[in-house]
C-alpha cells in the first residue's frame, strides 16, 4: 500500500509546497484563530501560532516536497529549515503586523491579513527551501 507522501511524488515540488503551506496555513490560522477566541490579541497570538506551523510544515516538508534530498542530519535539517522560515517569517510578521495595526477591520478579523501576508512570503520560503533547507 502507497502512502499520501508516494502518492503526491508525481506531483511538481512547487505543487507539494503549496499544499504543505496549506496544511500550515491550517495549524498556524486555526490556533490564531482559537487563541483570539480566547481572548489573546492577534500579534501575541500568532507568537504562539507560528512555531506550532514551522514544526508542522518543516517535517512535511522532508516527507512530501524535498523527499530525499536532505541527507542530513535531521537536527541540521531542521536548523537550516528555522532559518529560512525566519526570514520569511519576518517578511508574513511585517506584512500582517501593518495589516493589523493599520485596519481595526483586519484587526478583527486576523485571518484576512495573515493570507495576504502568508502569501507574499511563499515565494522566498520555497526558494530558500529547495536550495538551502533541503539542500540535495
């Protein structure tokens, strides 16, 4: 029996990243979302919220879109993955910041400027993946 993993292999590794940021979206926006019902604010919550998704999509990652071609240490992997996310991170951070602190509607609803921001800094974290990250 194949798994999902062999299965989304036929699939160009742009096109896996793109569903691995989906699953991401999902861990990272529905704590968002749940930690604002809380009554966390949407900039604290998504302190929380990030780190949760980077670990998600991170082993995703090594399992969908780069399988095998990280031969390295899955330490090493990972730290080279944090960073690569760091800088996107501070790329989507800066965008749903401005996003948030500039519209009490955004404000409001934290998901909006987070897909606007999350899309923006897709296009570095691929690249930074595919040639840095998960290097071959």
């Amino acid at each position: 029996m194949t798994t999902l993993a062999h299965r989304l292999q036929v699939l160009p590794p742009v096109l896996r990243f793109g569903l691995v940021g989906g699953a991401g979206f999902l861990v990272d926006g529905g704590l968002l979302q749940l930690l604002v019902w809380a009554g966390w604010g949407p900039i604290t919550a998504r302190l929380v919220s990030f780190p949760a998704a980077v670990l998600a999509t991170w082993w995703l990652n090594r399992e969908i879109t780069f399988r095998g071609q990280d031969h390295g240490s899955l330490l090493g992997s990972l730290a080279r993955y944090v960073a690569v996310s760091l800088v996107g991170t501070s790329i989507n951070f800066g965008i749903y910041t401005s996003c948030v602190l500039a519209s009490s509607a955004m404000a409001t609803q934290p998901l909006v400027p987070f897909a606007i921001a999350s899309i923006v800094a897709m296009a570095f974290n691929y690249l930074g993946s595919k040639h840095f990250a998960f290097r071959a």
